[in-house]
C-alpha cells in the first residue's frame, strides 16, 4: 500500500455508484462522487501552498465538503485539525498557533476576523460551509483525480486538539494506522456492511462523529443520513429508512423523551451505539423497555480513540463500557502503574495500535501520560469484573464533560481569576438532567468587593465557547481546602450538586 489510510478507507469507493450521504434536502452523495471531490479539494490544498507534512486547522460547519476535506488529506498526506465550531477567536487562535497550521479553514461568515486569526498565525486563509466558500471555488474546476501520496501508517494523519488539567490544551497526534485499526475492528466488531445506514447527527470535529462513525462506515461501504446536528423531528424522520445509530447519552434521553420514540419506530434498527460520556442505567433500562433494543455501549477518549465496547452478540451489560477491544490491553492500576486484582478500583491504562503518539510538541506532558512500554494513563478511574467487563467509576482527572464535550474547570478559573473583584474561583460539575454534568463556577470576592455576575458572564463569552461557559455561578468567601492547601472539589459538588 501506498497510502494506508487513503488505500483502506476511501480508495475502494472510487467508480461506486452506491450512495455514501444521504442529506436532509434529499440529495444523495454517491461513493464515487464523495471521492472525487475529495480529489478536487486536495488540488485545491496544494493551490494554497499546502504540502505533504503540513497541518491545516479546520472549523467548518458539518457539510460534505468538510468531510471530503478529511479524505483530501488523506490522500494528499496532509494533517487533518478539526475544530469545534464554537470556539471562539481567541481558542482558535491558540490551536492555529500552536499546530503551526498552514492554512485555517473556517466559516464565510466570520471571514474578517478569522482571517485576522490567520494573518496573526502566518497562516493563509479559506473559507468553506454548507453554501461554498473561496476553497469550495478553488476545488470546482479542478481535476476529480488526484495523485495519492505515499505515506506510511506511522505517519500523522491528524491532530485532535483536548484540554487538559493545566488549562492548555494539547495536539494529540494520531498515525494512519491508530485510525485504521479502530476503524477495521469496529467494524467487524459491530458488523457493519454495506447494508447499512447510520443516523449521523453528531459533530465531525470529534473522536466520536469523525473517526468512530465515519471511518466505520466508509470501511463497511455504508451509508450515512448525514444530519446538521442532533433534531429529534428529523432523526425520528430517518430512523425507519436506517438500521444504527451512534450518539453521546443526551441522544438517548431525548429520544426517550418524545412520544413518538417507540417500538415500532425502531424496528428496522439493528444497532443503537452510545459513548463519549456515561450512559445511566436507568436511561439503558428505559431504552429497552421501550424499544426492545438493549444500547451498546462503548468506551473511548480523543488519545486512544475507542478502548472496549459492550459486545455484539454477548451480553450488554448496563453501566459498563464492556470488554476491551481485541487488540486492546487494558490494565486497572495503582497511581504507581501496579496492576490491582480484578474487582478494585483504580486508574484504567490501555496500549495498542489505537493509541496516538503524543502530545505534538510536547514531550513533558507526553512523558506524563504515555508510559515508555505504550500504556496510556487514561485518567479514568475503572474497575473490571471477572468476566472482563469494565465499568468506568470516575474520573481522576478534574474534567467535566457535558453532552459529549469535555470542560477542563483549570480552563475556566484561569479565566474567572482575572475578573474584576474576584480573588479565586473553582470550577464543578453538578448533575444536569439533559447534557448529564454542566459547569458550576464558585468565586470568592476580593476583601470587600462586589462581584457582578452579569458582567462576568459578559467578558467570558469573549475567551470561551458557550459551551464551556458556567451555567450558574455561586459567590462565597473562602474555597474549602485541605491540610495541603488543596481546594476540596468534592466538598463543593456535595454542597451545589443537588
Ligand atoms: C450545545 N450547547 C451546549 C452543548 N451543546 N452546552 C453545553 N454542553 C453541550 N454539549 C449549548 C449551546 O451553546 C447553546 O447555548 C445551546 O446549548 C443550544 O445549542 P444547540 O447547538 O442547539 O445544542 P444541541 O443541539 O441541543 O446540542 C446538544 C448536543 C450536542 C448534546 C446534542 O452538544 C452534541 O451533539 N454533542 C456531541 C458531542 C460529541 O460528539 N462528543 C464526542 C467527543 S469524542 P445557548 O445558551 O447559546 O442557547 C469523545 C471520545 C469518545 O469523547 O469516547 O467518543
Ligand atoms: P475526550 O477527551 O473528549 O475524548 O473524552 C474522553 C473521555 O470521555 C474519557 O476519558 C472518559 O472520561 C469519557 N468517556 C468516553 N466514553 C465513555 C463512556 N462510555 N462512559 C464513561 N465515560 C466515557
């Protein structure tokens, strides 16, 4: 193979006519067609002065065009950085920056000040979205083949940008061949064929809705309802003309919420996928007794891409995330990486071909997280039964993570500290019946000072995406800490959680 990535995913799909998108307007995207714009598009990278090697940051809204882009890269050996189309200037300029991206895609209509983001980074500039854009243009004319470049499975196929404890957030870079094994034992694993429709209604910027989803179905030569984003009218809509579904666990409760979700909706569904974040029991259990299908449930993280899934024809066992992957390790550890006894509890660490190979520059923090025999610490804190089946218990890494996207509380306090009368903040997740955790911010007023919660509220909107915003904010006068000094995080989210 020339181009493992290029050769395994979409080069088999060039001449066929079987459909690959379905789209709300009715249109259809065929395999070939789907191929032959991402050959367009790689010509139209090149004209831009993108090579081989080079990174382009990407914040687009979910379109065919931005996921051909994704196979354009491939094939032209380029790296691919989605970004979540919330973020703001700001965020983004921090990910331009820092990737060192050639050239940063993004949405017509915030042109002015993204191109700012971009002339700030050295970067070129395009814009793109569902209606077209200067790179839409770019690829029109251009040649439906490309030339494929010759790569090698260890060589980077994207960067996949996550927060972490410290506030800044981290490239991790992901090789062809993590992609492709996850994508080729997915498959398998969920036997998915060409028979197939996924209801696709999740982001492409992520693990989940880019890799899992569509890596998986390309491999399978399925198809996709490629929904905007998450419209119960309009996955209820699609369902009885599709046969799976993957989504976080806001999915589901919303489904269980409408009426109109029942049986006999379901009953061309083979297959219902949920992960990202945990799915309670009771929605697993409600889920059956409405539908009659038992949710998979799988487990993954932007590092690893997917660790263990519930199995297909085993037992899926509500509240666990299953067994790990067949070419998975995963060990339960002690803070020191000693492995524990089945049955307790401790620090879930994985290896294998699914496992990226590091934070892009840098090795400190790589060092940290990757153990040099390839076990990566996940943070997570699991624990796995006789039969194998891990159930994650908590996190030992202070992250929030609502419907499906991860809030790092350090990212947010760094920001709370510099507002005007507030000493200190700490940053919680409390329960949310919807999106399962949300963002409480507690802040501490300097010796006598007023702290206007409007006016804060304001001035974050400028740094942070509204996702990550705090949804409510409690004022306090001193933060609960330990002997050590440690703000007591636990104390907080029993005094605000309820
Ligand atoms: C949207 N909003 C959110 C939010 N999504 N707030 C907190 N958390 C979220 N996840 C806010 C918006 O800013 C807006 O705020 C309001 O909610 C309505 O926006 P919306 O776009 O209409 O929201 P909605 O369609 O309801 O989206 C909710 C959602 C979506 C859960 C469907 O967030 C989603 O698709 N999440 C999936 C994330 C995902 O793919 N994660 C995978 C990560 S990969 P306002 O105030 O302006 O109205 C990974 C690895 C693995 O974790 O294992 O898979
Ligand atoms: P991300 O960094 O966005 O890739 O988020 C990965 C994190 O999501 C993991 O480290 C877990 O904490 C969490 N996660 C993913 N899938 C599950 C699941 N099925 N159950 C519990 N937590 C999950």
């Amino acid at each position: 193979m020339t181009n493992p990535l290029y050769d395994t995913i979409f080069a088999p799909h060039a001449g066929k006519q079987t459909p690959f998108l379905y789209l709300p307007d009715g249109s259809v995207i065929t395999h070939d067609s789907f191929v032959r714009r991402a050959a367009q598009l790689a010509h139209a990278l090149a004209g831009y002065g993108v090579g081989t090697g080079d990174r382009i940051a990407v914040q687009v809204e979910k379109c065919p065009d931005m996921l051909a882009l994704y196979a354009a890269c491939a094939q032209a050996g380029i790296i691919f950085l989605p970004l979540n189309t919330a973020y703001t200037g700001a965020e983004l300029a921090y990910f331009v920056e820092d990737s060192g991206a050639k050239l940063l895609i993004g949405d017509p209509a915030r042109g002015a000040e993204l191109q700012g983001v971009a002339d700030k980074a050295g970067a070129a500039f395009a814009t793109l979205d569902a209606r077209g854009g200067t790179l839409s243009d770019a690829a029109d004319g251009q040649a439906d083949t490309y030339e494929t470049v010759a790569r090698s499975g260890d060589d980077l196929a994207a960067f996949l940008y996550t927060s972490g404890t410290t506030g800044r957030s981290k490239g991790a870079m992901l090789s062809q061949n993590n992609l492709i094994s996850n994508a080729k034992t997915l498959t398998d694993l969920w036997r998915f064929t060409s028979d197939d429709v996924l209801l696709h209604a999740l982001p492409i910027f992520h693990t989940h809705g880019l890799f899992v989803a569509t890596n998986v179905m390309l491999v399978a030569g399925g198809a996709m309802a490629f929904l905007p984003k998450l419209d119960i009218d309009q996955l209820i809509d699609w369902m009885p003309r599709a046969t799976a579904m993957m989504g976080v666990p806001t999915f589901y409760t919303r489904l269980l919420d409408d009426a109109r979700f029942d049986r006999a909706l379901t009953q061309d569904m083979r297959l219902f996928i949920s992960g990202s974040a945990p799915l309670l029991s009771d929605t697993h259990v409600a889920f059956e007794a409405r539908t009659g299908h038992r949710i998979l449930e799988r487990y993954g993280m932007t590092e690893t891409n997917m660790n263990t899934s519930n199995p297909y024809d085993g037992y899926r066992r509500a509240g666990t995330v299953g067994l790990p992957l067949p070419d998975v390790a995963l060990k339960v550890c002690d803070a020191d990486g000693t492995e524990l006894p089945r049955g307790e509890t401790g620090v879930v660490e994985v290896r294998g071909p699914n496992v990226f190979q590091g934070y892009w520059n840098m090795p400190e923090k790589t060092a940290e997280e990757l153990r040099g025999d390839g076990f990566f610490i996940t943070g997570d804190l699991g624990v796995q039964d006789a039969d194998g089946y891990v159930t994650i218990v908590g996190r030992g890494k202070d992250l929030i993570i609502s419907g499906g996207y991860n809030i790092y509380p350090k990212e947010l306090e760094l920001v709370l500290d510099t507002q005007p009368g507030v000493l200190e903040s700490a940053v919680i997740g409390v329960p949310h019946p919807d999106l399962g955790e949300m963002p409480l911010a507690v802040l501490v007023p300097e010796g006598g000072a007023q702290i206007d919660i409007e006016a804060i509220g304001r001035a974050v909107a400028d740094d942070l995406a509204r996702f990550k915003q705090p949804r409510r904010y409690e004022i306090r006068e001193s933060l609960p800490r330990n002997t050590m000094g440690k703000v007591q995080k636990a104390a907080l989210r029993s005094e605000y959680g309820a």
